[in-house]
C-alpha cells in the first residue's frame, strides 16, 4: 500500500509541476505581449516623425505657419483641451518662438495623436506646449 501512495504522490508533483510550468509559460507570454503593446505605444512612425517639431532643433527659433483661422494655443499639457490654455488669444501666424524642449506624442480634440513641442513664447513671454504641426 505504501507504494502505491509513493506512486499516486509522485503522479500529482509530476502534474501540478506540468501545470505549474504550463501556467508559467503563458503568464510569461501575455506579460511579453503586453510589454510589447506598450513598447509600440511610445514609438513615433515614420509619418509622424517628419511632422514632429516641424524638423525644429531646441534652441532654433521657430515661426507660426498654416493656421487657417483663430490660434494656436500655448498649453500646459500635450494636449488638445481649453482647460489647459495658458493663453486664450494665443499665437497667430507669422508669431516667432524659440523651441526650448522637447517634442512628446498627445492627443487632439478628436482624440487622435498629434506632436507637441515645448516651446517659449517672447510675445507673451511664457513658455508651453504648442502643436508641433504649426512651427517651422
């Protein structure tokens, strides 16, 4: 009797061990695809690297451009919200600003991704996120 509980024992360390490795495996896989999903979340596509700070260096000054009408909007955040306008007439075309920062991926009103730059602004003399789009 004694072996067959020495047999029965090791059927059950045999099968939580498959299981265990079985579990662990998968656990492994979806942490490796979520790490991947977020990985390709901070990547720039070539696309949206060309818009990127209108090919603007930090340090250059940079003008205004391709506003159709109202402003562009100097911000707290890198994103598209009235909420975070630090300046509600903000700058107009042909308006120059010296890019001091850097450039991060945000969101537009419609929720899609747009670039916004860090940028200071001599007119008003105050410093924020601006559409990356605007400035060249």
């Amino acid at each position: 009797m004694g072996g067959m509980a020495a047999v029965c024992d090791t059927y059950v360390t045999k099968g939580m061990l498959e299981y265990n490795h079985q579990r662990k495996t998968t656990r492994t896989k979806r942490h490796k695809k979520e790490e991947k999903t977020m990985t390709d979340m901070n990547k720039i596509n070539p696309e949206e690297l060309e818009g990127v700070a209108g090919g603007v260096s930090i340090g250059q000054t940079a003008t205004v451009t391709g506003l159709t009408g109202g402003y562009l909007a100097i911000r707290t955040a890198p994103a598209a919200d009235y909420n975070n306008e630090i300046n509600h007439t903000g700058l107009k075309n042909g308006d120059k600003v010296q890019v001091t920062g850097g450039t991060v991926m945000g969101t537009t009103f419609g929720g899609g991704k747009a670039a916004y730059t860090w940028i200071f602004a001599p007119k008003y003399g105050i410093s924020g996120y601006v559409n990356s789009a605007f400035i060249k």
